[in-house]
C-alpha cells in the first residue's frame, strides 16, 4: 500500500500556508502564491474532500467614511462645530439669536442641536415660544474616536465593543459612515490536516485520475496515488441554459396547435376600439369600454379604420341589424367612438381582423390560433394581473357544428394533459350558441373553467363577408400555466427567482 502522506504539490503549498496562519482566505491564498482562483478553490475541496481541511464561509465587515464623514474628520462633528463656537457665549442666549450671529449654515446648526441634546452639551430652557442655550461641559466624544479610528483604518480592531458598536449603528444612520459586509471562505487545519503536517508530507506531482491499460501491464499502478472518489456521492448541480417556463408552456400549446393543422396569426397590441370592440357586435356604450376596464391610449387621438364598405356593414348591423336578421343595437353609431385607441383587452381583434381578409389573402376552410399578450384595467392579487397572456383558436367552415368544436377542444385538452374536461351551456356577448370549459384539477379536487367557446353571431361574421360557420374558443394562458407549473399566485407566473426558475421542471 502507497503511504497515506501523500499529497500533490499544489496541496502541499497550500496546507504549509495553512498551518503558517492558523486560518487564511481564498483571496489570500491566490494573493501569496499567485495560483489561479480556480486551482485554488479545487484543491481546497479535495483537501476538505480528504478531512485535512475545513472550508468555512464567513462574513467579513468594514467600516468606512462616506464624503460627510471624511469631511468632518477635521472640522470635528456638527455638534462639535456648533459647541466650539457656543462656549464663547458667558450666558446663554436665544436660539434664533445664536443663528444669525454665529455664521453657521443654519441647516447645520439644526442638525447639531438634537446631538447636543442627546450628548448633554448643552442646556435647552423654553419661556414661552421662545428657546434658549446654554454651553455645558464637553465630555468624552466616542463618535469622534469611531471616526477617527476609521479614518485611519483602525476600527476593525474595535468591533464587538458596545459603545463602539452604538456609535457605529447612529454614525450610519446619520449618513456619516457605510458598513461594508463580505462573504469570505476561510480554510483552516483539521485535527486530521494536523496530524498529517506532524507526520511529514510526500509530494507527489499529480494524484493519478485513470487507471490506464500502460499501467495495469506494467503494475506501475502499485506505486502511483489515485485521486479517491465515492460512486455513491451526489454530482454537483449543474444549472444548463433554458427558456423561462413560461415561454415553455407557450411553446407546448403551438405546436399542440401545428399538430391540429392550425396555423398562427399575430396582430397589434395597440388596438382601436372598432377592431376590439365594434366588429365584435359590442355597443359602444358598453361597460367593458370604461377606464375602469380598458386602458386608453391619449395619442395617437385616434386610428385608422379599415375600408368604408366593413366600416359601414359594422355601423349598419349595431344600428339596424343590417342583413344579419338581427334588430341590432337601435342607436346611432358613432365613428369618433371607433377610432379612439385601446391596449387590446383580448386576442379576439386580431382574430377580426383575419376574418376581414377572406377571399382576399384566405379561403375557407381556414384554421387558424393566437398566443399573445393583452390587457386589462384590473386591481392586481394573486388571481389578477394587468397584463396577461391569452390563447384561442377559430375554424371556419361550412358544414362545421358544435359538435365539431367540443370535439376539438377535447382534443386540445387532452394533449395538454388534462383529460377530464367538461362543456357546459354559458353566455357570451358574440358567441351563439356558447359554453364554457371546465377542467377537472386533482390538486384542488375540483373543476376550474379555462374560458369561453361558441360559434360566432352572423352579427360578428356577414360584415366581414364570411357566410361560413366560425368555431370559436379563447382562454385565459396564465391559468394554464398556474396549474403546469404548480403554482398558487398568479403574479409567481412571471417570476425572475433565479432559484425556482432553475428548479421549475422542464416541460420538453
């Protein structure tokens, strides 16, 4: 058996250095043998590895002046100022006084009178509104001495002091000195790491890593040193490069989307209220138009609409019903109220604005989805954000029924992985006849709506010349993404936690 004394060179160096200061720091180590910062940290962890070492991080803290405390190093503290020129006075005098004859800045004056208070330098009597101060015995100054010893690089030597540290906790608060706190590692000797300097080391070059078929053959093995290791022990963690969850989750419902035979649109964020709420057959004195609901845009003053056939269409079926078969809305239509600019509250403006296109850049059938951000007036919580992420999908087709939509999003669903999935009856503003989507969550042990689906009002469609059926769905993704990645507050979904984005599971 090899002796058990020996060690590499660089573990040599460093053990020597050890046991020469009791306990030393990394950065003392690199400064005195000029070894790389990485070479200096793994032969550390190997000494630490084998027992002779032992690694400990600790917090190491300064003080130092800022700019005013550098300043009062010679001109002495604002009470110290202010009473050198008080104990000139005989008796004492009116405060207002002392500020005009003494030719201090006034500002100073009054940051030094509650010290000299505290300090009990001074005497302070009151008659009426009227104040007056008296100079009394200057005692012992310890923040001058705090200051002092910092100036002078001296103050380390004094922590753990009571008065010391008083003074050190009213000087920062005062803005007159910083304290500095730094992580360190310090490497001192173990009982073991002892007892091998005791018994004298052997240095060998390098600690062999590989047993090679060269040494098996010529049983040099039986005189080299292996480097030990342990099967059993965990690997460091080791954090690779990824896209935030999130940005994960998205991905997974595109192509989930793309293996459906969808394809993606993309439209603006800033949006006018004609394509976000006229061409969804929305009156334009609905609620949902409030400030309280949807953020307005000041300037631009206003958008530029489409052609003047869809604007017309849209004005004629929200005031009459037009051809739709509808009685409309029976109001006057206003075209100032459709230019007026919004952050779009939901994805479905560009999916008008798609619709608007057929014939021209599209012929049905047409399947197409939408994963964007939108935007709405709201107060934020742990259910609620401002600004959140919405999905949704259409397909236009002749001879498509609700059936065909449940169907699908079934399907949807269920690639997501979630495969208990109810449809029930519910009412939305452009969708007729209309459902909502239900999830069953085995965390909650309950159902959780996603959103709303439907079939598109011929109001929402003929103004855009599509007499095809329109399936419709849009749900909301920041839910979607609570239940993938198991969280419990909404605002968590955009975290920037560098600890639990590296420790969220990897959807792909």
């Amino acid at each position: 058996m090899p002796p058990s004394n020996i060690v590499t060179k660089d573990q040599s160096v460093i053990l020597k250095l050890i046991e020469d200061k009791k306990e030393i720091s990394q950065k003392e180590i690199i400064e005195i043998t000029k070894f790389e910062q990485v070479k200096v940290a793994k032969t550390i962890l190997e000494l630490a590895e084998e027992g002779y070492v032992d690694s400990i991080e600790k917090t190491m803290r300064d003080v130092v002046l800022t700019d005013e405390g550098k300043g009062y190093v010679k001109k002495g503290l604002p009470e110290k100022q202010v009473f050198s020129i008080l104990k000139k006075e005989k008796d004492r005098i009116l405060l207002e006084d002392f500020k005009e004859k003494s030719g201090i800045d006034p500002q100073l004056i009054n940051i030094a009178m509650g010290w000299l208070r505290r300090k009990n330098w001074v005497e302070f009597s009151k008659e009426g509104k009227k104040t007056y101060i008296k100079v009394k015995e200057l005692t012992k100054d310890i923040d001058k001495e705090v200051i002092q010893l910092t100036s002078n690089g001296e103050i380390v030597s004094k922590f753990g002091q009571p008065k010391i540290e008083d003074s050190i906790k009213n000087l920062r608060k005062r803005g007159i000195v910083e304290v500095i706190e730094t992580r360190i590692r310090i490497a001192k000797l173990t009982h073991e790491g002892e007892k091998l300097l005791k018994k004298g080391l052997q240095v060998q070059q390098k600690l062999e890593t590989t047993l090679t078929p060269k040494m098996i053959i010529s049983r040099s093995w039986r005189k080299k040193e292996f480097k030990s290791y342990d099967p059993t022990e965990d690997v460091p963690v080791t954090y690779f490069g990824r896209k935030h969850p999130v940005i994960e989750v998205i991905n997974e419902l595109r192509e989930i989307f793309l293996e459906m035979g969808f394809k993606e649109i993309r439209g603006p964020i800033i949006e006018s209220e004609f394509w976000n709420f006229d061409a969804l057959f929305q009156p334009q004195d609905h609620p949902a138009r409030e400030l309280a609901d949807t953020f307005k845009i000041a300037k631009p003053s206003k958008a530029k609409l489409p052609s003047k056939e869809i604007v017309d269409n849209i004005a004629k079926t929200h005031e009459n019903g037009w051809k739709t078969k509808s009685t409309g809305w029976g109001y006057k239509w206003q075209m100032s109220e459709a230019e007026k600019i919004c952050l779009r509250t939901h994805t479905t403006a560009t999916t008008c604005r798609h619709l608007a296109k057929v014939y021209k850049e599209w012929t049905p059938p047409e399947k197409v989805f939408s994963i964007d951000r939108v935007y709405r007036n709201e107060a934020i919580d742990f259910t609620h954000l401002a600004e959140f992420m919405q999905f949704e999908g259409i397909i236009v087709e002749k001879d498509v029924t609700l059936r065909h939509l449940m169907g699908n999003l079934k399907v949807f669903y269920g690639k997501i992985g979630f495969k208990k999935i109810r449809l029930i009856p519910s009412f939305y503003p452009y969708t007729e006849p209309s459902m909502s989507t239900l999830i069953y969550v085995d965390k909650f042990k309950s159902w959780i709506e996603m959103g709303g689906s439907g079939i598109f009002r011929p109001e929402v469609t003929l103004p855009f010349g599509v007499k095809e059926k329109v399936l419709a769905w849009g749900q909301g993704l920041d839910r979607l993404v609570m239940l993938k990645l198991d969280l419990d507050d909404i605002r968590e979904v955009y975290s920037t936690n560098i600890n639990q984005l590296r420790n969220t599971p990897v959807i792909f």
